[in-house]
C-alpha cells in the first residue's frame, strides 16, 4: 500500500503544522458524500491509532485509517494554486467516476 505526497504538498503540510504549533502531520480518509459516493476527508493528526497506517515521505506524516486504504491505494496528494485559489488536490487512479463539480467520486 503506498500514497504519496508531492513536494509542493509536503511544503504545505509543514507550514499548516508551524503554524497549528502541534500535530503528527495531516490524517487523510474518505467519506459518504455528493452525487457519485466518497469524498475526501482532510484533518490534522495528532495520534496515531491501532487501526492506522503511517506514511512518511519529504519530511511528513500521512495517516489513514487502514479502513479507508482500498479507496485511497495509490493515491498522489499535491497542493496547487490557480489564480486566487489554492488547495489540496488528490491524483487518485481508483477513481472510476467523479461528480461535474469535482467533491465526489466512485471508486
């Protein structure tokens, strides 16, 4: 099982943790959501639980809960700013199918 982290991310997550002043790094999942069944879930993480796994690379700490692996296998995070927007996006190669406004996929 692997997920990856781009440098442009790894940098990202490192300023939102100086800045927070506390965290492991960033704990990734998925959920029931919109029109096409998951959405990501993004948060800090903290601790680390018996039903995690740990993914380390560029200097950061994923977490997922090992529950949520089979959606997220291969799964590229990146942080990209477009004009005056900038965020997280997730390079997934499960995805079969996603909504028109992008928070929703199929795996």
């Amino acid at each position: 099982m692997s997920i990856k982290v781009t440098e442009a991310a790894a940098r990202q997550i490192t300023k939102q943790l100086q800045r927070r002043g506390r965290g492991l790094g960033l704990r990734l999942g998925v959920k029931k959501s919109g029109c096409s069944g998951l959405a990501y879930v993004i948060d800090y993480a903290d601790s680390v639980g018996e039903s995690d796994a740990v993914f380390e690379q560029l200097g950061v700490t994923l977490v997922v809960d090992r529950e949520h692996l089979p959606a997220l296998e291969g799964l590229e995070v990146d942080y990209r700013r477009e004009g005056i927007s900038e965020a997280f996006r997730f390079n997934n190669p499960n995805v079969k199918a996603s909504c028109g406004c992008g928070e929703s996929f199929t795996v």
